[in-house]
C-alpha cells in the first residue's frame, strides 16, 4: 500500500521557492550584463559619472541619446524573439519551431523591404509603417505555415513539412529581397544592406518607447498563455477534453508572435537562431513546463542579445559587428549540432 | 449521466442516429472492425466533435452548452497515442490538466505499476508504459477536480487503452478499469479490439458496423459468434467459457 511517506515524493510542477530562484537569478544576470552594457563601447562612460554628476555633456548626451535606447531595445527584441521561440515550440509540439527557421521573421522582413523600397520617404510616420508591414508579413508566414500544419496532422511528417515549408519561405524571401535590392535607388539599398543583416543600431526613443509598449503587450499575451500551452501538449483531442480552447490559445499565440516578430524585424532586422537557442537550452535545465520556460527564455534571450550587443559594438570598436551575424554564427552550429544529435536518437 | 438522443454525423466519416445512455459504475465496451467509426464515436462523446443532429446530454444539460473548463470537471479523454514532443517526467504529466495532490499522483502510479516510473522522462519509456501513463492522467484529471457535491465520480473515455499492452498488463489494467468504477462510481467506456477483453470485462458492449450501432446490451448477447463471423468477415471457433456471460471466441487456423 501507499505509505505516507511517499506522498511528498513528488515535487509539485510548478515550486514557488524553484521558480522564484531562477527567474530572480536570470534577472540579477541580466542586470549585471545591462551594467556592463552601459559602461562600455566606443566612448567609454561610468554609470557612476552620469549618477554623480561629473560626467561631460556629451557623455551625458551619448548615453541617454543612444545607448540607453539601444539597451532597451536589446532587451525588448532578446525576450521578444526568445519568448516566441519558446511559445512556437508549444504551439507545433516540437523543439526544432523557431521564428527564423519557419520563416516568419523573413516573410515580415521581406515586407519590411518592400515598404522601404515602394515607401520611404513618402508618408510622415513611416517607420510605423515599417512596424506595420513586419506584423502583416509575418502573420501572413504564420497563416501559411499553420495552413500547412493543419493539414499534415500530427506526427514526423508534419515536422518535416514544416521545416520545408520554412526553408521554401526564406528562399522566396531571399529572391525578393534580391529583386528589391536589384530595382532600389543607390539610398534605400544601402538602407536595406545596413537594415537586413540584423542591428540594433537603429534605436531612438521616438520608435523605442513605442516597440517596447508594444512588445510588452505580446510578451504577456505570451505568459498568459503558458498553463494552455502545457495542456496542448497531449494532443488536441485529449487537452480539447482537459478544458483547453485550442482555437483560441493558437489565436492568441499567433497573433502576440507575429506582433511581436514583426516589430522586432521592421526595428532590428532578422537576429537569428535566438528563439531556437535559448528556450533550447533553459529546457534541458529546467524541464518543459512552460509556466517556467516562458519567462525563463524571455528573461534569457534579453540577457544573450544584450551581451551579444555589447560584443559587437565593442569588439571591433570603433567599427560594428551587426548583431545578428554574431548570433547566426552562434545559432548555425548550435542547430546542426541539435540535429545530429536528434538522427542519433532515433 | 451521459444520455444520447438520435446523435449523429452526417458528413464523412458518419454516425448513424444513436440512442443511449452511459451510467456512473459501469464499464462499456465500443467494438467493431477498423474504420467502424469507433473513434469517432468516442470524439462526440466527448464534445470534441459535436454531434450534426440530434442531442447529447451530461446530467440533463446539452453538451454543447457546458463550458470547457466545466466539462473538464465532468469527463477526460485519452485519446490514441500521440508522442509528447517534450521530455517530462511521468508524475509530471500524469498532473497536466488538473492539480492533484501528492496523494492521489502515488495512488494511480501505484494502480497501474508505475510507482518505479515517477520520475523517468515519459520520451524514455516505452510504449505500454507511456499508454499507462496516460491513462492514469485521465483518471487524475476527472478524480482531482471533481466537486465536492457531484454524485458520480464523471466520464472516463478510453481509446484502444490495451493497444500497446502485454496480456499481463491488459489484464490488470482491465481489473482497474472496473475497480475505479466501481471505487469512484466513475463511467467508463473503452474502444477495444480484442473482443474477449471486452466479453470478460464490460458490463455492455456497443457493436459498430460502417457507422451504425448494430447491435448492444450484455456481451453475451452482442458478441454472438454468429454476428462477429459475419461482421468482421473473420472464420471463429467458439471456446467453452466457464461463464456463460462472457463467451470467447478464437480464429480458426
């Protein structure tokens, strides 16, 4: 019989004391890295200069002017496009979704191109524009590849599907982008090339303040949904009949995701890998409760895109690494290295 | 609990009208060759596939119009098997869709052997195992939220539950299917294939032939070598059961 002993075996899903520990440990690091963010870069400035007082104007100008902006910016665009990440692998039940690989962040990256290219200059406000053209593009990437996913059902072939359907995105999305840059004027093609290789360097607190309310709405649209997430995992048919309203979750989800990666693209450019990478990784350590993982991975992917910023201003200085070819050279192997290990378990 | 009036599909694949009624304490067995409807049967029992005509009611309320969450209280699913794409482990799972107590995980990992299993990722475990893991989340689900003040301890829907077993294995989890009814006074229906599980173990049985009930009541009555020969396209050699109630059939060589 059941001893009373064995009745505290089991660690509840969810321990406040665990949770608390790692979301307040990821937050102390990331503020360490912010620290650490702020003080470095090609003019050097002490956070403790601007606190006191003794700093010079233009330290004072170039720290709030742009690099504050920048660091927000980072963290804004790390949670988003982690957290998404993590979200997708819920929604497709599978460790290999990601924003970049199923093509939403090209499909609303190619838009944004093409709103720069057919746009610029001509309407007031067109950076928002830009934001709306990075949300339509990639809704539509996520419609098409839910599409695809629906009616594939469940199983390997579904996953393969995906991530071919993915692949043929990005392709399309390539060749568009190299139309657009073939039929740009010598401006916005240089735009475009500074834009596309994924950068933070284009923070200022008009469109900042702006993508961070914004990314804020999405990010808890996102941890709103973790409990749903959790339940999806057994399938439709049996969490359909553990309380879940699949269509509504997967609306939810769809619409923070592309809202959120959409922004993130018209802003930054396509980061790569960053959304496969960390929710990858936070996984192994923490187990796949989404209650956890959610804003574990936001908390994370802040945290690898801020120190990721911070090397590619800093590395080359005066010279800048564009962020998101320090992160795809990062991801790439990571990714290859998680297939082949994958082959060998099957 | 569960009363069925003339419920049907009419598109593909289609259900005949069905009447019926599913009481608390009592085992049921949906049986019939593949493609039958079985499955689809057993969806629209369980809300996840509405009926086109006709009505379903859970103690005395349309399906259709108890909310999700409510009806989550009231009767779980365990469908066929899908692989779970994330690595958790066994008691974790078996707590997704409810919040049960340390208490009631052990007690079902101890109903279906799976105490040494607790704490082992589900993706490592294999398949029989895996199936029993979910069957014991069905049964935590309905078990930890039922209300205080429900009467019947709710609608367990199983689908193939033995696929994947050991005649060991489908023996004790058959036995546990029907002491949780009558334990919880719980309603159980299963999707079986193998009709001498079903002759031995169910109070009735449900005989689905291209979408349309034919034929229902006591196992002896329904499981008629005669019917099944006929229905199946199989050749039987009857077995002289000890009980009358329960006759087994074998396949001819």
């Amino acid at each position: 019989m059941i001893t009373s002993a064995s009745h505290d075996r089991y660690r509840p899903l969810l321990p406040l004391s665990r949770t608390a520990r790692v979301l307040s440990g990821l937050t102390l690091a990331l503020l360490i890295a912010l620290g650490w963010g702020a003080a470095s870069g090609a003019l050097g400035v002490s956070p403790w200069a601007l606190i006191n007082g003794s700093a010079d104007e233009l330290s004072v100008q170039v720290w709030w002017q742009l690099r504050l902006p920048r660091l927000l910016l980072g963290v804004a665009v790390g949670a988003m496009l982690a957290g998404s990440g993590a979200a997708m692998q819920g929604l497709f039940r599978n460790p290999l979704a990601d924003p970049t690989l199923l093509g939403l962040a090209s499909g609303a990256g190619l838009f944004v191109a093409l709103w720069i290219v057919l746009f610029q200059g001509s309407a007031a406000g067109s950076l928002y524009g830009q934001f709306a053209a990075g949300f339509l593009g990639a809704l539509s990437v996520c419609l098409v590849v839910f599409g695809i996913a629906k009616r594939q059902g469940g199983g390997s072939a579904a996953v393969m599907s995906l991530l071919l359907a993915g692949l043929a995105i990005n392709t399309l999305a390539g060749a568009g982008g190299g139309v657009l840059a073939f039929i740009a004027s010598d401006d916005q093609l240089r735009q475009l090339s500074l834009w596309g290789m994924g950068t933070l360097t284009n923070a200022l607190w008009r469109t900042t303040a702006v993508a961070l309310a914004l990314i804020a709405v999405a990010l808890w649209l996102l941890i709103r949904s973790a409990r749903e997430l959790d339940l999806l995992q057994l399938g439709e048919s049996t969490a359909h009949a553990a309380g879940l309203d699949a269509t509504c979750l997967k609306r939810r989800v769809v619409v923070a995701t592309s809202l959120g990666v959409g922004l993130c693209v018209a802003l930054t450019g396509v980061i790569g890998f960053l959304g496969l990478l960390v929710p990858h990784c936070l996984r192994l350590w923490l187990g796949p409760g989404h209650r956890l993982l959610l804003p574990a991975s936001m908390l994370g992917g802040a945290l690898l895109l801020v120190v990721a910023d911070t090397l590619a201003r800093t590395l080359g200085a005066p010279a800048e690494i564009p962020v998101g070819l320090l992160t795809s050279l990062l991801g790439g192997p990571y990714f290859l290295y998680l297939l082949m290990r994958r082959n060998r378990a099957c | 609990m569960l009363t069925l009036h003339k419920a049907s599909f009419t598109t593909t694949p289609s259900i005949a009208p069905l009447d019926g009624t599913l009481r608390p304490g009592e085992l049921l067995a949906i049986v019939g060759p593949n493609g039958a409807g079985k499955s689809t049967l057993l969806s629209m029992l369980s809300g996840f596939r509405p009926c086109e005509q006709g009505e379903l009611h859970l103690d005395g309320k349309r399906l259709s119009e108890w909310p999700i969450n409510e009806l989550a209280n009231r009767r779980a699913l365990v469908a066929q098997q899908e692989l779970p794409g994330f690595d958790w482990q066994t008691f974790e799972l078996v707590s997704l869709g409810s919040n049960p107590s340390n208490a009631l995980i052990a007690e079902l990992l101890h109903d279906l052997d799976l105490t040494h299993l607790a704490k082992r990722s589900v993706l490592s475990l294999s398949g029989g195992e895996r199936q029993r893991v979910m069957i014991a989340r069905g049964a935590c689900q309905l078990l930890s939220r039922r209300s205080p003040t429900a009467k019947d301890g709710g609608l367990l829907l199983l689908d193939e539950p033995t696929s994947a077993l050991d005649i060991g294995q489908q023996q004790r989890l058959m036995r546990q299917l029907r002491a949780w009814a009558e334990r919880h006074h719980m309603a159980i229906v299963c999707v079986l294939h193998d009709l001498n599980l079903a002759s031995t173990y169910a109070d009735r049985v449900w005989l689905l032939h291209q979408g349309q009930r034919i034929a229902h009541g006591s196992p002896a009555l329904v499981l008629d070598p005669a019917t099944i020969a006929e229905v199946y396209d199989v050749e039987l050699l009857p077995i002289n059961s000890r009980n009358a109630a329960a006759p087994l059939l074998a396949l001819t060589p």
